[in-house]
C-alpha cells in the first residue's frame, strides 16, 4: 500500500461524492466511518456488574486566562465509547489485550458485506456473507458488516433490540477463512433469543481470537468491492479497547 501521507492526503482534487468522504491528490477517496463522539447525544447502557457509570463527557480543567493562555479539556470516557475495537481481552480472560496485538492487523483489506435484510433476533448467515463479498473476500481480510442502523444510534433498548446476530455459522466462516476483524454498524452483543449472555456474537468472535470494531457508520458511502481500512488504537498498555478513528480508502 502506497500512502501519500506529506502531501497526498491534503491535495483535493475533487468534490467529495458522500458527507464524511473526502478525494486525495494520490487518486484515493477517504471515506470516514466512525460515530460521533457528542456529550449531549453519546450514550451506553451500564447493566449489572459494573463499579460505576461512566458515559462520555468533556470538562474544560484550564481556561484561557492565565497560564499561557491557552484552553484545556479532559474527557472522561470508557474506552469503548464511540467507534473503537475490542481485543480478545474483553470477553475472554487471560487474552490478548490491545498492546499485543500487531499493527497491521488494523490496517489492510476490507470487505463490506451487506446484511440489511437481517432485522433483530435475526441472525446472520454464512450464505449471507459469501453472497455478498465472497468473490471479493480474501484470506485474512478485515469484514465490516452493513445494516445501516447506526444511522440512527441512540444506545437505547429499541436500539439495541434491533441488531442481528452472527450465527454459529457464520462464525465458523470467519474462522475458517482467517477474518481478522469484524466491524459492526449495529449493536455488536446481540445473541439468538433466549441464549445467555455467553452465546453474544462478540463473546464467540473472541473466543477464536478475532477481533471486533463496534459503532460503525455511513457504510453506505463506500462504493468499490474491496478497500483499505485503517483504524489505529491509542498505544496503550493493559487495556482491553481502545477508541480508534476508522476510515476507508478507496482507490
């Protein structure tokens, strides 16, 4: 892969085609595909277990007067606010946690596989997905799965309750043809109905140590059959995910 990254990426030589999309001088369109990070909008459930509630919010800790004048924010967060990726760690104990994954697993091949006919309590197919982009996909490629609902992402139950779920079937098939990632643009813990919350599609994507890239949005805009997805984590250490700022590239 051949980034112009000094100059490349600020030439514009085109009108955007979609809102978030943005045409390079190196002839590749930036599609952006992470969900808006607003305090006012951004919420996620706290369910049983956890020590504390902690949503996303910005707290100014300096103002401009005094000091060099200059303005300071805080962000009090949990690391899976937003668009963001989960290790093994997160669901499977002793796993692998962000700072032992490589770099180049977040970036490289992508596939889009459209599933918009898959409504909540509905699961996914492993047909569903080689109809889809099985004569595009190749080994190791990351699958971001498209059902357009972040479209209008609240965090609220009705929400949630309409995702789709990845059948035991369609886990084997990333399993089997070595899905690095599995991005989501729907809420990524849906399980079959009446399944425990061992059965969640992202629980048994982490078990085969693939990894999952939740909050997803304007999958939509992407229009080849195979692009770039780049989505780096912060360089953390001992932490099970990390917010990341996801785009495509398109040639």
């Amino acid at each position: 892969m051949n980034l112009e990254v000094s100059k490349g990426m600020h030439d514009v030589t085109e009108q955007p085609e979609h809102v978030g999309s943005r045409a390079t001088g190196a002839g590749r369109k930036i599609i952006d595909i992470s969900l808006e990070l607003d305090a006012t909008k951004f919420r996620m459930r706290t369910y049983e277990g956890f020590k504390k509630d902690m949503q996303f919010d910005i707290e100014v800790i300096k103002e401009y007067p005094g000091g060099l004048g200059q303005i300071v924010r805080g962000a009090h967060m949990r690391l899976h606010a937003g668009t963001h990726v989960d290790a093994p760690s997160h669901m499977v104990q002793g796993g692998k946690q962000i700072h032992d994954l490589a770099l180049d697993l977040f970036i490289g091949g992508a596939v889009v596989a459209d599933v918009r006919h898959r409504g909540g309590k509905e699961g996914i197919t492993a047909d569903d997905i080689e109809t889809s982009v099985g004569r595009h996909y190749q080994r190791g490629d990351r699958v971001l799965l498209r059902t357009d609902i972040n479209k209008e992402y609240d965090g609220s139950p009705e929400w949630m309750a309409r995702a789709p779920y990845l059948s035991d079937e369609m886990i084997a098939w990333c399993r089997d043809r070595e899905v690095s990632v599995v991005g989501f643009d729907f809420y990524h813990g849906a399980k079959p109905p009446g399944a425990d919350s061992k059965s969640s599609t992202s629980r048994k994507l982490h078990e085969l140590g693939i990894l999952t890239m939740p909050y997803l949005t304007n999958l939509a805009a992407i229009t080849k059959p195979r692009v770039t997805l780049i989505g780096l984590p912060l360089k953390m250490k001992n932490v099970e995910a990390s917010p990341i700022r996801a785009v495509v590239l398109e040639d």
